[in-house]
C-alpha cells in the first residue's frame, strides 16, 4: 500500500494538470497555492461545480412539483408553506455517528423549535422515548436514501446541517442555502473553514470534549443555538445571502461565458493541441 500511494502521489505531482470540482470565483486565490504544488507548470483546471452540465439540457432550476417526486421526504416537503423555515440534516456515507450522538442531534433539533427533515443513516439507532410523538407535526425522520439535490432546492429548506463533505458543500452551494458546519472526517474541516470563513455562507456548530476526552461531543444546546442561529438570527440571515449570490455564481459558471465554461473550452483546445 505505501508504495503504491508513494507512486500516486508522484504521478499527481508529475502531471499535466488536475480537473478542480469547483468554481473560480468561490477559489480565489487557493488555485495558484495548489499549482505550486506541481511540476513542469501544471494547470489548475476548475471546472465545476460539475454536477450542473448534466442540467444544462433541462434547465437549472427544478422544483419538486416539476420532477413529480412522490417521496415521503418531498410530500412532507411540501406540506411546509413558509420558505426557507426547514433544516435538513445529513451526516453523508462516511463517518460513523454514536448512538448518543444522534440522541443529542434529536433533542438538540427538538430544542430549536424549527422544523426539520433529518436523514439518518444509522440501523441500530431509535428516536429517544416519548420523541416520535412530540416531533410529529414539526419533523420527518427518513432511514431511505434521499435525492440530496432536490431537497436542497425545495423552497421551503432554508438550512443545512452537514458535515461537509465536498459533494454536500457544492450542492447547498448551489441551491444557495447556508450551512450549520458540523465537520467529521478528512477533508471535511478544511471544507467547513472554506465556506464559513471564507464564502461567509455558513455558520459553524460549537464542540465539547467528554470527560474521558475520547470523543468530541456536540450537545444538544450547541446544536439548538446553531439552529436558531442559521434558521432566524443575523448571523444565519447574513449567511443566507452569502449563501445565495453564491449559488448564482456557481449556476453562473457553468453556463456560457461563465468562468468554469470558458475554462472547460480551453481545457479541450489544449488537449487538442497535445
């Protein structure tokens, strides 16, 4: 295995260049700190967000209505009248979450007063005694996979609970909603810090380490003052409008004349060239 990674990383770092999923305007100055990293002057293609060239066809604004979803999560969806007033929740495919963990999410999402739809991951995990019935008008709890994407630019989601994975970031980016930032894993926190301090189109989630100091809780308080905070203070309503004048870039990018567009243009009259 260390050899192999030894030659990936000298085959990287020895390349032409490398595809970016992202955008240049949300990049800025990090692309040239990237290149630095390479030989031979490899270029930094950015080129994303990609997941949007395959919406070109049919146009990048979808709703829920237009794509007739018939899921539980997109009925219950749009049942919520007021916009922007529900949280989505999701941890991605990756890290584990602890049993007790997901307890302080529900109580902490319980606490906040605002509605929310959480898709849990989870099979050995249950809602805590009494919960199902006090959250039943107010939040829908999914185990089933969810269209992430679609959920995300349903009028009524005004927030996202996430853990930042990249995928999660481009998507909420685009669909210009604003992100609590709960990093796990990885990449994640340098993704978290990118949006939050850098694209100012989130808010972070506060942390606390158990006695034992073998696990970084997040408490149900920390997790109702993040919501509340996202979803109706000036620090979230300031994030929602990064969050927004963000997404029009990045559905800008891709469409022609954007930046990502342009760069996509010269990245085959290159190869062509080659």
């Amino acid at each position: 295995m260390s050899h192999f990674l030894k030659e990936v990383v000298e085959a990287d770092a020895n390349s032409w260049g490398v595809i970016i999923n992202s955008f240049e305007e949300l990049e800025k100055d990090h692309v040239p700190s990237l290149e630095s990293f390479y030989m031979n002057g490899a270029r930094t293609w950015c080129l994303g967000p990609l997941f949007l060239y395959e919406k070109m066809e049919e146009g990048l604004e979808k709703s829920f209505s237009q794509n007739q979803d018939h899921s539980v999560s997109a009925q219950w969806l749009n049942e919520q009248s007021t916009p922007d007033s529900v949280i989505y929740v999701s941890f991605g495919t990756q890290a584990d979450v602890s049993d007790s963990q997901l307890d302080e999410v529900a109580f902490g999402l319980e606490e906040s007063g605002f509605p929310f739809l959480w898709a849990v991951r989870s099979k050995t995990w249950s809602l805590p005694s009494g919960m199902e019935e006090r959250i039943k008008n107010r939040g829908l709890i999914v185990s089933e996979w969810v269209d992430q994407r679609q959920i995300l630019s349903h009028h009524a989601v005004g927030g996202f609970l996430s853990h930042c994975g990249w995928n999660s970031v481009l998507e909420s980016v685009v669909a210009g909603v604003p992100i609590l930032a709960w990093p796990m894993i990885a990449d994640q926190y340098l993704n978290a810090k990118l949006i939050v301090n850098g694209a100012g189109a989130g808010i972070s989630v506060g942390r606390v380490r158990n006695d034992q100091g073998s696990e970084t809780l997040v408490s149900r308080q920390s997790i109702a003052e993040g919501v509340e905070e996202l979803m109706g203070g000036q620090e979230g309503r300031s994030a929602r409008e990064r969050a927004e004048a963000l997404g029009t870039v990045a559905r800008t990018a891709v469409q022609k004349g954007g930046s990502s567009h342009d760069t996509l243009n010269k990245f085959i009259d290159q190869l062509r060239r080659c």
